[in-house]
C-alpha cells in the first residue's frame, strides 16, 4: 500500500522546464476559420468578454466599398476582392495600438503577407464541419453556390488554418463561447511562446488543453490554491512543475496503487491538509496518477476541480483528457470511478525525455491506436513511425473530438476501446504486473484487427509495435480459455449481451459494438501465443 506524503512548497528548479518567454508584444486574437465558422459572432462575445475592441475584416470591406460582400465580388471579381481584402486585413494586422478581437476573412490567410502579418498574433481557429459550413454559408455567399467547389475549396485551405492557428477551437453553442477568453488571454499573456491550445468541449465542461514546451514551471491557468498529486517518482524529477503547491502528495507509483486504499489515504491527506472547495488538485504524472487524482477529485468533498498535467506520453495522448477517472478492484481494472472533466490540461512533452524507453514505448501503442481511428494525415505520419510534439497534439484532438460527441461511452466513445476489451483481459490475467497498460494494448490492437480480417494492416500495425519494442505475443503463454472468460467481464458489455468488440475496416474507419464468436475470439488470442 502506497505512502502518502505531504510536502509543502520548495524543491529544486527543474533543468528543462519553465523559463521560456511569452509571446512578445501586444498581440490581438485573429479568428480565421472557413465560411461559416461563426467568426464574427465569436469575435463580438470574446471581445466583450475582454473589454475590448472586436474587429470584422469583411465589414471594414464593405464600408471601403460601401457594397456588400457578394456585390464585390460581382463587380469586381475575386481577384480584386482578394487585393483589397488584403490590404484591409494588413492594415488591421500591422497597426499599432490596443490589442482586438479580429474576425478574419475566411479566404484572407491564403495571402502570403497575411501569413506574414499574423505571426505577430494569436491565430484562432474555429473549425467546422462541412455540411454545418455549407447549411449556414450556401445561397449568400459567393464561393458558396456550388457544393462540390464550396467543399474542395475547405479541404484546401484546411491545411493552411492548421498550420497558422495557435488555437484551436470546435464548434461550440453561443453559450460555451465567453469562457473562451481567459484561455485565450491566458495563452497570450503567460504561456511560453510557441504553446498551442486546443479547446475541449464536452456535455458536462469545457477546458484547455495546453501544450508546449517549457509550459511547466511558469504561471499557472487556474485560480485558487495548487494540491498536488504525483507519484514519489514524478515528484522528485518535477519538483518545481507546479509553481507555489499548498500540498505535495506522492503515492508510491505503479498500477497496484490505483486502488480504493490509495484513494481514502489520499483524501484523508487532503482533509488533513485542510483542502477547500475553492481549491484545486493537479495530477502530476502517468494514468495511474492522473486517474486516482480525478478520482479523488470527483469525490473530494463532493468534487473539487482538477488540473491534468499528464508526465507519460500513455496520459499526455489519452488518460489525462475525457474526464474518466477510477481506480482498479482486484476483480476488474477500472471497475469504481467517475466521469470528472478537468479544469484544464498542460502538456509539456519535454517530460519525456526523463520517461524510461519501456513507458514511451506503451504510449507508442495508443498513439498507433489513435492513429488507426483517425486515419488521415495523423496515419500516415505514425505508420512512418513519427512520434513529435504534433503526432502528440493531433492524437490528444482526436480523443477529444470523440469525447465530445460522446462523453459518457454510449456510443461512439467506445471506438477509444480499441485493443483496450483484450488488453484488459491480458492485464486482468496477469495480476496488473507483467505488461503495462499500453503493452497489452498493442496485443489486444493485434488482436482487434485478426478479428477484423485486416491481416495486412495486423502485419503493419506489428512491426510499428516491435520496431519501438513492444511485444507482439505474449509471453510466457496465458490460457486461451481465461482471456476469453475475462473478456465477458469487461466493463463495456451490457446485461447478457456479448461484450461489443470494436472493430476495424481501415485506418480512419473504425466501428465499435461488434459481436464476436467466442471461437474467433479464442483463434485471435491463440495467435497471440494463447494455449
Ligand atoms: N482515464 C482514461 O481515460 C485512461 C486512458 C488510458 C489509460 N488510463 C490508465 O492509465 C494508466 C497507465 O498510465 P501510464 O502508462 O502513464 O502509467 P503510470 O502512471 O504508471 O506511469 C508509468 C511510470 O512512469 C513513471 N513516470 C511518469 N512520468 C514520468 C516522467 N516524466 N519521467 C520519468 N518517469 C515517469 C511513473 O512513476 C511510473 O513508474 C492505467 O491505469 C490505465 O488504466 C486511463
């Protein structure tokens, strides 16, 4: 059972972490995003909520022109619009003066002196989908009379806003759109330049997700008092992670301690520590300790909140965000928890470089997984075996992206199981001790797709696990007949019905509530090494 030990404040500075300087200047939110995003409206509610100007490049173009947008284009033509348009927005970009909120027009960022321009700003991206942009945008607007071009258009600039936003925001309700700013402002003022925000969107909260390097050790985003849950090992290479902690609790690592036991020495600690509800627990370190703290959090005096800072490439693609928490029973791994949505997230992948090569390499397992459900660009830079900072952040938005149309595993959120009904099996089987949980992840990825047919993309996705040292059989041998047995017990499975199985058509084109024969199932596994 894990010790819980309480320090106050100090430690040593971390080399590697804090320091970086933030964005120079006095820097505007510029909100690009196609036809439709909502950029005007969003630049309207985040400048009242920051008390300052909003700025509306197309509406500047058509007082210039004293004609609306369309007529413009009608007149002029798009090459004479695209000039002006410019024009305008550089004047907007370069002038001097008080920060603004600046709604940008949907095709302004494909000037080259645009481009130049914004990068002196904070670009916001507010994506949408195409049949929400064509609903709003078709009939009067110019480009949006054709939907084939209206489409081809957006998939072509669609690389262009990725590569200039520094922000990143989903379709939100008007509602969800003021607690954007101090994010935002946050992003801008404090962060180390270079960090990058994905905003998540959930039913039950939305948060931050932060990431880059040197965020750690800087200012921090969330107000209120710091207490902090690490693991003894994470503790002492981060002491300095978390600036002015109130409290430091290490429990001792490992998937043992993710256990109720833990859990009530870490409340009693808080308690003891004199924690409040205007205070706030920050998860320093891997998923067992992001898991436990939102846990604790989640039932902390009835919740507090809690800030994901995930130090294991395992937490910083997936455990830290999507608000599940829980803790491990002897009888099932996660099998007591709750659905707790961080406060925010700060990813610095600089912690990585102290990660043992074994845990990076079971973080590699639910990259590959993410990857396979994603598909796209984010397929085929990891089926080249690329892990870098963006593999990290686009991976982190694909979770997101699920989590967001389904929070609560009813449905699509179950696509995220992926390897995960047989990864837990093999876990369960072997006490939590022999693999990790991204190393019986990669087993149940092989598994997932045998019983999917895809044996190409079974062979791929095998040598992308070996090459970074995973196993791809196990070993010594489990029996056959208890992999299956305790795949019926997965947390997933509803009533009598079978346990769904998620399944695999290609990258990109993943399915979840698939049942399965039990022979296939037995087959899949034995092929894993299974007796
Ligand atoms: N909540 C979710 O949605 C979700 C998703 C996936 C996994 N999980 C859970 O996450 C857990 C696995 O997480 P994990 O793989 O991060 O394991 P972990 O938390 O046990 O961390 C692995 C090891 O790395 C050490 N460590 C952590 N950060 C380090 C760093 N920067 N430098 C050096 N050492 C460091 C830890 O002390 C530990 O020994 C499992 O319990 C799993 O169930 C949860």
């Amino acid at each position: 059972v894990a010790a819980v030990e309480a320090t106050r404040g100090g430690g040593n500075v971390t080399p590697g972490l804090g320091g970086a300087e933030p964005r120079a200047g006095r820097c505007s939110l510029v909100l690009t995003g196609f036809m439709g995003a909502g950029k005007t409206t969003t630049a309207r509610i985040l400048a009242d909520t920051l008390g300052v100007e909003a700025v509306d490049t197309d509406a500047l173009l058509e007082a210039r022109f004293g004609r609306p947008v369309p007529r413009i284009f009608e007149q002029e033509g798009e090459a004479a619009f695209r000039a002006a348009e410019e024009q305008v927005v550089t004047e907007v970009l370069e002038r001097s003066g008080p920060p603004a909120v600046v709604a940008l027009g949907g095709g302004a960022v494909e000037s080259e002196r645009v481009q130049a321009a914004l990068a002196g700003h904070l670009v916001v991206l507010l994506e949408v989908d195409a049949p929400t942009a064509w609903a709003r945008a078709a009939g009067d607007r110019p480009l949006a009379r054709d939907r084939a071009a209206f489409e081809a258009r957006m998939a072509r600039r669609e690389p262009l806003y990725e590569r200039l936003a520094d922000a990143v925001v989903p379709p939100l309700p008007v509602t969800a759109l003021p607690a954007l700013a101090p994010a935002l402002a946050f992003l801008r003022d404090h962060a180390p330049g270079g960090t990058r925000l994905v905003w998540a969107h959930s039913g039950s909260g939305d948060y931050p997700v932060l990431a880059g390097r040197g965020l750690l050790g800087g200012a921090w985003p969330v107000p209120g008092r710091r207490f902090v849950i690490s693991d003894e090992t994470v503790a002492r290479l981060y002491p300095r992670a978390v600036p002015d902690p109130a409290a430091v609790l290490a429990i001792a690592p490992g998937e043992a301690h993710k256990s109720l036991a833990t859990a009530e020495m870490v409340w009693r600690a808080l308690a003891r520590e004199g924690m409040t509800g205007a205070d706030h627990l920050v998860a320093l370190g891997g998923g067992v300790v992001g898991d436990l703290a939102g846990f604790a959090a989640a039932t902390y005096r009835r919740g507090v909140p809690v800030v994901q800072v995930p130090t294991t490439l395992v937490a910083q693609v997936d455990s830290a965000l999507g608000g599940k928490t829980g803790v491990d029973l002897p009888e099932g791994k996660n099998y007591v928890g709750a659905y707790h949505q961080p406060a925010a997230v700060l990813v610095d992948p600089a912690t990585l470089e102290t990660l043992p090569a074994p845990e990076l390499a079971a973080g590699w397992a639910e990259v590959v997984k993410t990857a396979l459900i994603a598909g796209g660009p984010l397929w085929s830079r990891v089926s080249d075996g690329v892990l870098d900072d963006d593999v990290i952040l686009a991976c982190a938005r694909v979770k997101l992206a699920v989590v967001a149309q389904d929070e609560r595993d009813s449905g699509r959120r179950q696509v995220l199981n992926l390897g995960h009904t047989v990864g837990h099996a093999i876990e369960t089987a072997t006490g939590y001790e022999r693999y990790r949980h991204g190393e019986a992840v990669g087993l149940g990825l092989l598994a997932a797709l045998r019983l999917s047919g895809r044996d190409a993309l079974r062979d791929e996705v095998a040598a992308l696990l070996g090459a970074r040292g995973l196993p791809t059989a196990l070993a010594p041998a489990l029996e056959a007949d208890e992999l299956v047995a305790l795949t019926a017990r997965d947390k997933k499975r509803r009533g009598a019905a079978p346990v769904p199985f998620v399944l695999v058509d290609a990258p990109g084109r993943v399915a979840h509530g698939h049942a399965v024969d039990d022979g296939d199932l037995r087959a899949a596994v034995r092929e894993l090494g299974a007796t």
